[in-house]
C-alpha cells in the first residue's frame, strides 16, 4: 500500500497538471457513474493529501475522495503541453519514473476493464484503476473524514500533540500504533519500522509507555523521512554516513534502508542480525541489538 509521501506526491501532480482546468469526468468502468457526473464539467481547485487519503476540490464545492488501498493507482498522460512541477521541484512530465518512449498525445487510450475514474483536460488525463475508496464528499464530509484520521506530520497545520495523546492512551506495541492511521496518518510498514530503528526504540513496548521525548522524537523522524519520500519520490531512510558516495537519489534499493526487507543480514550501525516476525498480521522488521 503507498504510504503518505505518495500520496502527498499525487495530490501536489494533480494540482500541477489540472488546477483550474474544466475536466470531463467519467467512469468507464460504471462503478463510479453517479460519483463522476457530479464533477462532470466542473473546474479543479486544488488536491491536497491527509495520510493515505487523497482529496480534490472541485469548483461546485464538491470533493473528488481517494484512498488507493493496496492495488489502487493512477496513470497520466497527455501532449507537451502537460506538464508541471513535479513533487521534487523540477518542471518535468508527470510520473514517479518518466517513461520517454511513450507517445505524447492529449487524447487518452482506450480505458482498461478496471478503470474506475477518469479525468480529462484540454492537454491530458489521468487514469485511477483499483482504490479502495472512490467517492464524491462535500466540504463537511471531509472535514468528519479528516476529524477521526490522526494528525499527517506532512500537513502545516498538523498538530502533533494529538499523536502523543492517542500513542499515550494505548497499550499496544508502539510498532503496531504506528501503523494505526487513527494515531498517526501516513505512515506505513517501511517508515514505521525504519523510525523506530533510528530512534532506537524497541517496537514491542507498549506505546503508553514510550516516553515524551521518544514520541517527539518518532514524530520528528517520521516527518523527516515523509519529506524525503516527497522530494525524492522513494523512500530512503539511511543516513549519507552509512551510504558514503552514495546519494539519496541513488540510495534505493541496496541502500535506501536499514532494516526493511533486510532481515537475516547485519546491521549497519551494530553488527547483529535483523530480526523478522509478523505482528498484527504485518511484517515487522527491527535489530535487537540497537533497539533494546
């Protein structure tokens, strides 16, 4: 499943690409008819991301809702006029890897069987294939939506106050409060074990039991990582000491992380070996040596 930074990455190209642009919506797949006339003709504002939830705001004051879940994703394409500044700073085509030898065209191909929603400018499109959510919201909607989602380090107006208060209310591991996204938006598998590897806190004890300055600090971390998952549209959690000559954006796979999918191998910073075991029915990677 993405974890926040792609979806903060897919807000910000949508916005880049579409913003202020009338679109066609429609839903060639018929699972989203209803949802897409509603949009139909109307202007995009902007997109913006809480967590894994992505929102886009129509001129009829109506909000295009997307979670992608594990198998959701969206495409994009179009002429040479359909482009933007990417998530990383860099005017470029939209995508997480741009593909060259595609042809440019403004007119979109024919939609897959599974294409649940597409959205249609003068100069591009975008396709969205297998959310878990897919649905229209007014702005009250999704102020309730965003009201029992946990704060997103990458959001301005977070407050992480509230992340201390519900980690503090709860006697689950901290690795599995992490991955609650009432807790804490965004984060995922990957960020939650590397952060709590780098913060060098043991993923089984009980999050109330976590100390004030090791839940800032997972927050901090957390937000950090997020942020470098945005700009560099990977996410690379090592630090440039433990990667020398390597950037972060050459980092992934071989050294973009510490401990995820490393398990069996030694740790970087100790020598002792990850350890793997599935906890609440997710992965959990971490190195008994550096997280006693």
């Amino acid at each position: 499943m993405p974890e926040g930074h792609s979806i903060h990455r897919l807000a910000r190209q949508l916005t880049d690409v579409f913003a202020n642009q009338q679109l066609a919506v429609s839903s060639p797949q018929g699972r989203f008819t209803d949802g897409a006339a509603l949009l139909h003709g109307h202007r995009l504002i902007r997109s913006f991301a809480h967590g894994k939830h992505l929102f886009a705001e129509f001129s009829n004051d109506l909000y295009l809702n997307v979670h992608l879940g594990i198998y959701g994703a969206f495409t994009f394409g179009g002429d040479e006029r359909f482009t933007g500044a990417s998530s990383i700073g860099a005017p470029r085509k939209i995508g997480e890897q741009e593909d060259h030898s595609q042809e440019l065209s403004a007119k979109p191909p024919a939609p897959r069987p599974t294409t649940r929603a597409r959205l249609v400018s003068e100069h591009g499109w975008a396709d969205l294939v297998g959310p878990t959510i897919c649905r229209v919201l007014t702005a009250d909607e999704v102020a309730r939506v965003r009201s029992q989602l946990g704060p997103d380090p990458l959001n301005p107006d977070a407050d992480p106050q509230a992340f201390y208060a519900r980690a503090r209310k709860t006697s689950r591991p901290i690795g599995v409060a992490l991955m609650d996204q009432k807790v804490i938006s965004g984060v995922g598998n990957i960020f939650r074990a590397e952060s709590l590897f780098r913060c060098g806190i043991d993923p089984f004890r009980p999050a109330r039991e976590c100390s004030s300055s090791e839940l800032e600090a997972l927050w901090g971390d957390n937000k950090h990582l997020l942020e470098i998952g945005v700009r560099v549209g990977r996410i690379i959690t090592t630090e440039p000491a433990d990667r020398p000559g390597v950037s972060e954006y050459e980092a992934w796979p071989e050294h973009a992380n510490y401990v995820y999918h490393h398990q069996g191998q030694a740790c970087l910073r100790c020598g002792s070996t990850i350890a793997l075991q599935e906890v609440a029915g997710r992965k959990l990677y971490w190195c008994p040596g550096c997280q006693r």
